[in-house]
C-alpha cells in the first residue's frame, strides 16, 4: 500500500513547528544556566538576611524575652532556632550546580565557618550555622527557600510559547502556501475544461515568474482552441455544402435503386461526420449554469430518440427519483444522445437485438445517468484510449459511421461539469457508460 503524501500546507506547518521547537529545546538550556547565577546569588541573600536578622534579634533582646522571641519566629515566620551539638546527625545540601552557587555565596557572606545542612536529626530543611558569644546555633528554614517557584513558572511559559508557535507556525504556513494554493486551484479549472481567471502578479519573484507563465499558458491554449474550433467549424461547414448538392443530384440520378441507397448511405456517414465535428468543435456555453432535472432529460432523450418504438430494442427503464445537478441542458442533452448512439450503433448482441437500459441515479453526491448495452462491450485496455478523440474501437472500425469524436464528446461535456464519463464493462456482456458530474443540492439549501 502506498502511503499518501501530504499536502504542502501540513508539511510546511509541520517543517515550521519542528523549527521552532528545536529552538525552544535549545533555548530553554540556555536561558536555565544564565539565570541560575543570578536567582542563586538572590536567594543566598534571603538566607543572610534571615540569619543576620535573627542573629541580631537575639544578640540586642532582653535576655529575659529571648524565649519568647524564640517562638514568636518559630510561630510567624517558621524559623527556629536550636542550639548547634557535637552529636547532631547532620546531612549536608546536595551537590548540584544551583546548591554549590548558594553555598558558596553564605559562606562568603557568613564566614567560611558556617555549616550548611539539608537534614538535622531527621529533620528535613535548609540548616545554616552561627554563632552568638562563642555558642553555636543552628538557623532553620523551609527547605523551598532552595527551590524556589521557576518550575511552575517554566511550566506556563512553555505551554504559551507551544500555543504561540503553534499559531504563528499556522499563519506562516497560510502565507507561504497561499499563492501555490491558487495554482493549484486554477490548474485544476484547466484540467476541467475552464478558463481560469488571471492569477495575481504578485509575492515573490518566483511566484510571480510562475503565475505569469502560467497565464500566459492559459491564454495560448484559449487561442488555441479558438483556432481549432474556427478550423474545424470551417471544414465542417464547407463540407456540408457539396455533401448536399451531392445528396439532391443523386435523388435526381437515373441510377438503380441499390446503386443509389449505398451513395445515399455513403454521404449520410459523411454527413454524420461532419456533424460529430461541427460538436466537437462547439466552444464551451457562456451562458451560465442552471438547475437541471437529469431524471426529465433521460426521459425527453428516451422520446427523442424514439427508443420505445425501435424494432428490436428491448429497453428498460432506471429512473425513479428526480436528480438534478447545477448545468447545461443542452449540453448534457447531446451526451446523453451521444451515449444512445453509440449503444444503437455497437450495443446489439449476436442475435441483432439491443438490449438497452437507461438510469438516472444519486450515488454518493453524484449525479448518474448510464446508458447500458447488452453488446459486446469494449475491452478493458482499450478504454482510457477511446475516450481520446478519433479513436475508435476494434469493433467500431469495420463501421464508417463516425469519426471517433463520440464518447471524446461526452467526456469534454462531462469535464465541463466537474464530473467524468466511466465505461465499465456490464453484466452478463456489454458497455456501461456512465456520466457522472456532481448532483445538486436540494432547493432551499
């Protein structure tokens, strides 16, 4: 199975995203080891502060109310103060790099005397030595003084720098992408038979180097296809003239009667020929589209052609519920009459009968309308190549009455409207040809 690629906007949305978070994972080491000095060297400095002022509290107070400012910091503050023992079990500060900065600067503030402890007889905190007439203390307190509250704050600021650039990733992949997606768009109204309006001389030299050539490949393939369509429509017209004269002075003609039906069956062929190009060549409606109820246009072909009255035609009908889907009648009325054609010309089976169905169906959100022959159908590799024009079946060669533009005709029609012709094979044997544009939402909507 092959994986699907993704499109450009995801993968330059994702190219973006993973630049920035490489940046963050390499920024945020930074910016922790540059401000660990300065938040080491701070809460040093509470530390001194709180053993200097309870170092001086107890120095200048009343003896006599030494106790009770004892506990009134104890209380208030959470910071005690215990005499400091030979036997005390003593755990010293972990080694890491912030803890070794904060020593340093105590010692250096408090002398290179004082002890430092993170845990003294089971009791867990930050223990800092002094001393008061020759008696050692022990200063105790809250143990978060070392930690401080960066975690937290590391915390929000990481969820807001991944929303930012999340977002900022979004709105540069938008941008950049943008003018691709309107190439992209109006090719694709190219592949459909459309003529897509101007892309804009605009952005970068790149894109607009590639919009202008891209218009000006639009423009050389709509004069293009005038010429070709003014050709062809010439030649056509030309060749109608002298195909009727033809016709008249051999209705005129002393010849046998079987001498004259062939010609008479020649120059119908021809003529047959001239009209599949005067079709072909038709340019594309510049009337805009409408509302159209395919299921009523099966109907009026089915008349038109006067397929019930056909001898040896056994037809059956598959049109229950009316479909519509946004269009040109006119120009889904000749590719439906273009599918009948060639189901009449090719679609009898050995015996001579033509077993013929006609449905008009919704289908996932499109539009169908088939035409199903019980023939011989067409063989599987042979399809993609008859879809392109004046190619004709093994089958069809043998019969010169056409040029090969018929189901080229239905294709072009159907690309007109957004939507594909599909030959399969049928069932037992046959063609089931299908259009399939996409089907109109239901009014009101």
């Amino acid at each position: 199975m092959t994986l699907r690629s993704p499109p450009l906007f995801w993968r330059t949305f994702l190219l973006i995203l993973l630049l920035i978070a490489a940046s963050l994972t390499a920024w945020l080491p930074m910016v922790h080891v540059l401000e660990r000095e300065p938040r080491a060297h701070q809460v040093a400095q509470h530390v001194v502060s709180i053993v200097n002022t309870t170092r001086s509290a107890l120095i200048f107070s009343d003896p006599g109310r030494r106790r009770e400012l004892l506990a009134d910091l104890a209380e208030n503050e959470e910071i005690r103060v215990v005499p400091l023992e030979p036997g005390d079990n003593v755990e010293p500060l972990p080694t890491d790099a912030f803890v070794t900065l904060v020593t340093g600067y105590l010692r250096a503030s408090l002398g290179p005397a004082t002890r430092l402890a993170a845990r003294v007889n089971g009791v867990p905190g930050v223990w800092v030595s002094f001393t008061i007439d020759e008696d050692d203390y022990w200063v105790f307190i809250d143990r978060d003084v070392l930690a401080g509250d960066s975690g937290k704050a590391w915390v929000s600021w990481a969820i807001l720098a991944a929303i930012l650039s999340t977002l900022i990733a979004v709105g540069v992949a938008r941008i950049v992408n943008r003018p691709l997606a309107a190439l992209s768009r109006a090719a694709a109204d190219l592949g459909a038979g459309q003529r897509p309006p101007p892309l804009p001389d605009a952005g970068p030299r790149e894109i607009r180097t590639v919009n202008h050539s891209f218009n000006r490949m639009v423009a050389a393939l709509d004069e293009l296809e005038r010429d070709r369509a003014i050709l062809l429509a010439g030649i056509s017209h030309d060749l109608r003239t002298p195909l009727t004269r033809l016709r008249l002075e051999l209705e005129l003609s002393p010849l046998p009667d079987p001498v004259r039906e062939a010609m008479i069956g020649d120059l119908e062929q021809l003529d047959s020929i001239v009209r599949q190009f005067l079709e072909y060549a038709r340019p594309v409606p510049s009337s805009g589209s409408a509302r159209v109820d395919l299921a009523q246009l099966a109907r009026e072909a089915i008349a038109r052609n006067r397929l019930e009255h056909l001898p040896n035609c056994r037809l059956e009908q598959g049109i229950t519920l009316p479909v519509c889907a946004i269009g040109h009648a006119t120009e889904l009325d000749r590719a439906l009459d273009n599918l009948i054609l060639n189901a009449l010309r090719y679609g009898r089976g050995d015996d001579g009968e033509l077993r013929l169905r006609i449905e008009v169906r919704l289908d996932h959100g499109e539009a169908v309308m088939a035409v199903i022959d019980g023939g011989p159908g067409i063989p599987t590799d042979q399809i993609g190549r008859l879809l392109r024009p004046f190619e004709r079946g093994d089958t069809a060669r043998t019969d010169a009455g056409g040029a090969g533009l018929g189901l080229a005709i239905v294709d072009r029609i159907a690309r007109l409207h957004q939507g594909r012709l599909v030959l399969a094979a049928a069932s037992p044997h046959g063609l089931n040809a299908q259009i399939r544009i996409p089907a109109a939402p239901p009014p009101g909507v």
